[in-house]
C-alpha cells in the first residue's frame, strides 16, 4: 500500500467539482483508454449526462478495450433493457453487485452495498470520489433539482493508481 509520507512524491490530482467537471475527465479518458477500464459505482443513472459516459464506455469496449463496469443492486437496481442489450453487444462487460431478490432488503446479507466510486483507465489514471453517475440536476427520487448538488472527486496520476487499479481488479475477480 501507498504511505501517507510517500503520497506527494510523483503524484498530480486534480480536484473536480461535480458532474460537470467529472463526467468530460472521465470520458476523455475513457476515449483515450488502449488497454483496460475498471469502473464501479453505487449509481449508474443512463439518463441525462450519464448516457454521456454509458457511450464512452461502450465507444471504449467497441475499440477492443476490456471494460468491466460494476452497478449497485440497490443504488442502480436493474440496468434498462436497451442499455444492457448495448453494452453487452459492445462488448462491457457489466455485473450488479449483490443484486436484490424477491425478499429485497429484508435478508441482512443484502446489506452490504458497493459505495465505491472508482475508475481506473490503462491503470495510469484512476478517478475516485463522492459522485455517481447521475446528472447534477437530476434527483431519481424528487426529480429535476433547482441548483446542482455539491460533490468533489479527484482525478489521480502518479504510483498511487497502481493500488487502486489493484483493489478494483481484485474486486472485479471476486464478483466471478
């Protein structure tokens, strides 16, 4: 693992405020992905500026890169037909971590959920934050928002990504 003291050695971050700012990063590098991505996250809205980064990631699986994307059951729920129809024959490989059965949250194993917003592009520049892949303004539950919600994420190059792209192929190997 990466030490604290040996963080600012070799590193660049950079601060991105919200989707706006997030979602280009994100797909620029998923567009200049060659080799692999690993993404998981609690929401994958594919609606509004989501569908943005659903495309690159379908656009990154089309060229030959292995993308492994991971949703939660409850945070996303069931991904929509036609997105899971085109991703799949785009080539993303898309698993639910622990998706819901018939009896929903009221199994306690059903509680532990993927929280985690990670991605991980050629394992040389890893994204990692507080956002889902929800547009700024959309809420699932109240619908469109006045102003923006407010959260940050980082974009990450230097030795660190190499832990990260570690923890999420790991995670990735675990849900086989």
């Amino acid at each position: 693992m990466t030490r604290v003291a040996d963080f600012a050695k070799d590193h660049r971050v950079h601060l991105l405020q919200g989707a706006q700012e997030l979602f280009p990063a994100l797909i620029e590098a998923m567009d200049a992905a060659l080799s692999d991505i690993q993404f998981e996250t609690y929401i994958f809205d594919f609606t509004g500026a989501g569908a943005q980064v659903a495309e690159a990631l379908i656009r990154a699986a089309q060229r030959g890169v292995r993308t492994h994307l991971v949703v939660d059951g409850v945070g996303t729920g069931p991904l929509p037909k036609a997105w899971q129809q085109r991703m799949k024959s785009a080539g993303v490989q898309v698993r639910v971590y622990s998706p819901l059965g018939p009896l929903g949250l009221l199994l306690p194993h059903r509680w532990r959920r993927l929280h985690r917003k990670l991605c991980v592009v050629d394992g040389v520049v890893a994204f990692c934050g507080g956002i889902n892949i929800l547009d700024d303004y959309q809420d699932p539950n109240y619908g469109t928002l006045e102003s923006p919600r407010f959260d940050f994420a980082v974009r990450v190059m230097g030795p660190l990504v190499v832990d990260v792209h570690a923890a999420t192929v790991q995670f990735w190997a675990r849900l086989q």
